[in-house]
C-alpha cells in the first residue's frame, strides 16, 4: 500500500468504475449514521467545514458510521458502473482524523442483473491497514470480472472517497461485422493510459457518455510556457478501423487548444509504458485540424482512407488546453 500525493500508474491508467458520474450506486450499508453512503462514490475532491453540523452531529463529506460498541465492523455494498477487472483501489480518509477506520478490506462479485448473495463474494484486498487523513492506494492482482463490491471498514468509522481503479470488459464477439461502435467508450473498454500534462484533473472523463457538464468536466493541461505540445495516449476497447472522430471543446473559451492532431498504431499486445514510449513515432490518422471554442467538432473526411486497423491513439493537443469529450468511432475487425 502506498498513501500521500503521488498516486500509482493506475489511478492514470484505468477508469474508476465506482464513479458515480459514470452510474456506480451505493445499494447498502450496515450504518451510515453520520454521514450518507452515496457522498463516498462522488468524483470532485472531498470538502471539509469546520462549522457545518446536521441533526446527527458533525457534517463530514463522505461515508460515516457511528461507534460500534458491540463488537463486528462496517460494511457498504457498492455496484460498479460498469463490469471489469479492477487493478487498483483508492480509500481516501481526507479529513477524517480521529473518526477514520485503521483497516480495510474489498470482495467482488459478479451478478448481472440480480442481487448478490452470500456465495458470490470473492476477495480481492485482504484486511490492510490504512491511514487517516490521506489518500491510501493499493494495487489489485486478480483477473476476475466483477459488477458489484463490498467495501469492509474495521471496525467502523468514515471514508471520505472509494475510487475502485479498472477497466470496462467488452465481448467483442458479440459486435457485428462492418456495424460502427464508439471504440474509444468506457463501456467498451477504451481508457487513457498516459498524458503529458493533467494539472486540472483526471483526463479519463474525456471518454464518459454525453456532454461535459462544465468546465470541470473533461481533460485541461496547464499553460504551456516551453513551445511544446500536450499530449494524450489512449488504448481502445478492441482493434477496429476508424471511420469518425469526435473532439468537444464544450465549455472551453480562452483556454481550448487552437489545434489537433491524431497518429495511431496497431499494438494489441503492447505494454503501456511501451506504448508511452513509441507514441511520438507513430503514424497520422488525422493531420491537424483548426479547433473552435465550445463546439463539437466532426472529422470523417480528414481521417487517412488508407489507414489500417489500430489499437491505441495519440492525441495531439496543440500547443495546451482542454477538451471536455474525444470519441473514435470505428468498426471492429473480427480477424484481428
């Protein structure tokens, strides 16, 4: 386990499936007395208010419970946005000092459309020790798929934030030959594996379903001062031909990038820091392309016609500045 402010690779390279912007729900808790369930799965940073009391007592912004005096421990039961491999787990106990539980543990299940039950449950972070007041990381080595977890708290006590580190898992045998699917898609297991700047938060939300909300939403590097360009890598749910492409610029007004550009590669078994390192060399899908503030713009004609089946994208962000939505949208090549 680690804790403090630099997070491990998978907190870049993997979704949050316990994002409540992306549907992950809090189904039950054991006690959430002093502070509810849902604030736990939140995606902006935890708050704290020194004055702020509600009718239990002291406002804390995430999961609570009271002082157990009888003996077992806490427990919520979370499902996950979407079903997928976990490959790491962040407990944030931000502001929780002397209320924060010294221990932790996780299990999954994977149950579809039903409720889970007692013989479901597998473990996937046995007890581990954790601190207050910090963000406390622990990667997961296990290949299960999992829809549903149950957060175990020892013995009680309160988490400001659970982010559950993972990827979307797509049966790609199901899509059908020459059908266009959003390939770069959470849902389908697209996911940003690396960046060169993401001063203003996680860029991931650049892949989530509808518009960006604000200008919170979506990937924003700081101000360039060095006549460079930013950059973003991503490995798609599956190989597939690119047929269109999507970059949003909702939200953003004096601070968009002026232009884009993307390259692309066919990688499948590329490891990701591989793939960080031969990015740059990789050829041009789409040459650059003037950007406006606050649209949506379209590309179909500009993308390179001779241009095979790719894995993994580059996106070029010239010179700096955000973007709220990328989609790459293609068809899949079943022979791949």
């Amino acid at each position: 386990m680690t804790n403090g402010t630099n997070p491990p690779a998978f907190t870049v390279r993997y979704v949050n499936l316990a994002s409540e912007t992306l549907g992950a729900q809090a189904l039950s808790t054991s006690d959430d007395f002093f502070a509810a369930k849902e604030r736990m799965l939140q995606d902006t940073d935890p708050v704290f208010y020194p004055d702020k009391y509600d009718e239990n007592g002291k406002w804390m912004d995430g999961w609570e419970s009271r002082r157990r005096r009888h003996g077992g421990h806490d427990h919520c039961v979370v499902r996950l946005a979407h079903a997928g491999r976990i490959h790491g787990v962040e407990v944030d106990t931000s502001f929780f000092t002397g209320n924060y539980p010294p221990g932790f543990s996780l299990e999954g299940a994977l149950c579809g459309d039903r409720e889970p039950g007692d013989g479901d449950w597998q473990p996937i972070v046995e007890e581990t020790a954790i601190a207050g007041d910090s963000k406390n990381y622990v990667p997961v080595d296990n290949d299960g798929i999992f829809d549903t977890i149950c957060l175990h708290i020892y013995p009680d006590g309160g988490v400001a934030r659970l982010r559950v580190y993972g990827q979307s898992v797509w049966d790609v045998a199901t899509a059908e030959p020459g059908v266009e699917y959003e390939l770069s898609a959470i849902k389908n297991g697209g996911r940003v594996i690396g960046y060169s700047d993401s001063h203003y938060g996680p860029a991931w939300p650049i892949f989530v379903p509808g518009c960006g909300v604000n200008m919170g939403d979506g990937w924003e590097t700081r101000r360039r001062r060095d006549g460079g360009t930013d950059w973003l890598v991503a490995a798609l749910g599956c190989p597939g031909r690119v047929t269109r492409i999507e970059v949003d610029t909702a939200h953003f007004k004096g601070n968009y990038p002026d232009r884009c550009s993307i390259q692309a590669a066919l990688a499948v078994d590329i490891a990701d820091e591989a793939a960080l390192a031969e990015a740059e060399s990789w050829p041009i899908l789409l040459p650059e392309q003037k950007l406006e503030m606050d649209r949506q713009h379209f590309f179909a004609d500009e993308i390179e016609s001779e241009f095979g089946p790719v894995s993994h994208i580059r996106f070029n962000n010239i010179p700096d500045g955000g973007i709220s939505r990328l989609r790459i949208f293609g068809t899949v090549d079943t022979d791949e």
